[in-house]
C-alpha cells in the first residue's frame, strides 16, 4: 500500500485496439466482464491548463480487488494517452487511487509538490487528476473520485467479475450514470 495514495485501486492500459484487447483479456486472461463506452462524456477536461474535447473509448473490468481500465484514443486530443502512445509505447500507463474526500486529496497532493497535468469530470461527483509522474512507463498516478454515481458503477463492475462464468456477455455497456 502507497503511504501517500491507499491502495492502487485501477491499471490502466492505452491500447491501439480496445476490442481486440478486450477479446484478449476474456478470453485468455479470463478477466471480465467488460463494461464498455464507445465515447465516455468527458467535461471540464484540462490538459497543460488547456481545455480540449477528448473522444476516448474506455472498457472496466475487475480482477479481484483491482479494476482493470483499457483506453483508447479516438482523437488527436492532447493527453496523457496520445503521449504515451507517440513515445512508442502501449499497454501499462497509470495506477490509479480513489477517494472519497477528493477535494482534501488533491490539496493535499499539491501541498506536497505533485503537478497536475490531465484532469475532467464523468458524471456527478466523478473527477479525476493525472499527475506529472512518468519516471518510467505505467507511473503516472491518477486520483479519481469515487464517491457518487461513478463508485456505484464501479462497485457494480467489481460485484459482476465476481459471479462471471467467463464465457456470457463478456462485453456490456457502461450503466446509466444518472441511474445509479
């Protein structure tokens, strides 16, 4: 467990193909099932301070305890992501801790040098910050916040890997936020 974070909650992986890695991890890693978006509705995105409209496909399942998050780019946005992708890497490129006190975490974090360089908003109360901490590939922190509607989903995620036979629906669209 991090000292400063909790406990890495999320790996999260930019793949050039989200469907076939989404096969992939069902299929031979038996991880799933797989809740999908197509375009996760990204607000308030910021990137270098700078506001963008992103199009990334995103797809959550859980192994156990650690939720399993594979990214796709769908435009040339700025990002972490297409960074990542352009030095010529794939696969591992953040952890991710959640919390409930969001507000108090990212003070605190900045109050302790760590800069920001990515950060949005899915749903009511599902914020996120990426730090500028990439001393290798896959060590960029994100602190997401869990404590609405977006946690619910991913309790929903963790609570299906759970009772998953490996084989029905191992792809599924993201629930309704507004509905949990």
């Amino acid at each position: 467990m991090s000292h400063h974070f909790g406990e890495i909650r999320q790996l999260g992986y930019v793949v050039h193909d989200i469907e076939a890695a989404m096969d992939y991890w069902s299929k031979t890693l038996g991880v799933g099932p797989w809740y999908y978006n197509p375009k996760v509705p990204i607000v308030n995105y910021r990137y270098d301070g700078q506001s963008y409209e992103p199009h990334n496909s995103v797809a959550l399942a859980n192994s156990g305890f650690v939720q399993v998050e594979l990214i796709q780019t769908r435009n040339d946005v700025p990002s972490m992501y297409r960074d990542f992708l352009r030095a010529g890497r794939t696969g591992l490129q953040h952890v991710a801790y959640w919390t409930q006190s969001y507000d108090a975490d990212v003070e605190r974090l900045l109050g302790q040098g760590f800069k920001p360089k990515m950060s949005g908003e899915v749903g009511e109360r599902g914020r996120f910050i990426y730090f500028d901490t990439e001393y290798h590939p896959g060590t960029v922190i994100e602190l997401s916040e869990v404590a609405g509607p977006k946690g619910k989903m991913f309790d929903l995620i963790r609570e299906s890997s759970k009772t998953w036979d490996g084989t029905t629906q191992p792809v599924r669209p993201f629930p309704d936020l507004s509905r949990l």
